[in-house]
C-alpha cells in the first residue's frame, strides 16, 4: 500500500441462495488433527438471530450461534 501510485479498490458481496446449508466439505472433516470449530447452519437463520437482536452482545455472535 504504500508508493506513490494512484490505487483504486471495490468492495465484493456475496450472499447464498435461500435455504442454503453453510458446512465444511466431507473430505476436510476426516482429519482428528483438524477438529470442526463450527456446526453447518443455514445462513437465513443465522441472519435471522445476529439482526433481531436474540443475543445480548454482538461480540461473538458466530460463535454463539453455531460453535462447537
């Protein structure tokens, strides 16, 4: 970042289909060494509880939602 070009960015978004189920794929769930941090989950839902506010604090919202 740093230099004296001129340097343009943009912002990308993304947001899955309705009733997607978010996961880690199979054969990256085989290896003990590697233990799963989060349980799959449908986006909708997660949206649904970090927007209406169903938990006090915003600080580990993912967490709370789907940690293991």
């Amino acid at each position: 970042m740093c230099g004296d070009k001129e340097r343009y960015s943009f912002a990308l978004f993304s947001v899955p289909k309705k009733d997607v189920k978010i996961e880690v794929p199979h054969e990256l769930m085989e290896d003990k060494m590697h233990p799963l941090h989060y349980r799959s989950f449908n986006y909708d839902d997660y949206l649904d509880y970090f927007m209406l506010g169903l938990k006090e604090s915003k600080e580990n919202t993912l967490e709370a939602f789907i940690g293991v």
